[in-house]
C-alpha cells in the first residue's frame, strides 16, 4: 500500500509542477516543470529508499526495486507529458 500511495503522491507532484510551470509559460513552462520534476523526484524517491533501510529495517537489495518502480512510474508519465507537449 506505501509503494501505491508513493506514487500517487508523484504523479499528485507532477500535476503540481506541470501546473505552476503552465501558470507562468503555458506549454513551454510544463514542459520545463517537467525537467525539474525528476530530479526532484529521484531526491524523494532515494529519501524514501533511505528510509525503508536505515528506519523499517529493509535490505537494500529488498528495498531497490520498490523504489525503482515508484521512480519510473511518474518519471514515465513526465516524460510522456513532455513529449505530448511539443
């Protein structure tokens, strides 16, 4: 359920970071909100892989592809968004 509600909550931060660049620029401030967004969102994610083995007790081993897949989702839906707004 945390790996689901982590990436709800980046796509939630996509839309968030689409939408103010879109405020300023219209399709070409979404567009560099978008490249703001994953970096941003590798720092989260590897926040949240910190967590997961220094605080619950995972492996690293355990913990890597839970984050990899809660970075690539939204990651992928930035990217696609971007590409659609060309």
């Amino acid at each position: 359920m945390h790996t689901v509600s982590v990436t709800v909550a980046g796509l939630l931060l996509l839309g968030l970071f689409c939408g103010v660049g879109w405020a300023f620029a219209r399709e070409q401030g979404a567009r560099s909100a978008v490249l703001i967004f994953v970096p941003v969102w590798f720092v989260a994610t590897a926040l949240n892989m910190w967590v997961g083995v220094n605080r619950a007790g995972y492996t690293v081993l355990q913990e890597m592809p839970v984050s990899v897949i809660m970075f690539v989702i939204p990651t992928a839906f930035a990217l696609t968004l971007r590409a659609r707004l060309r």
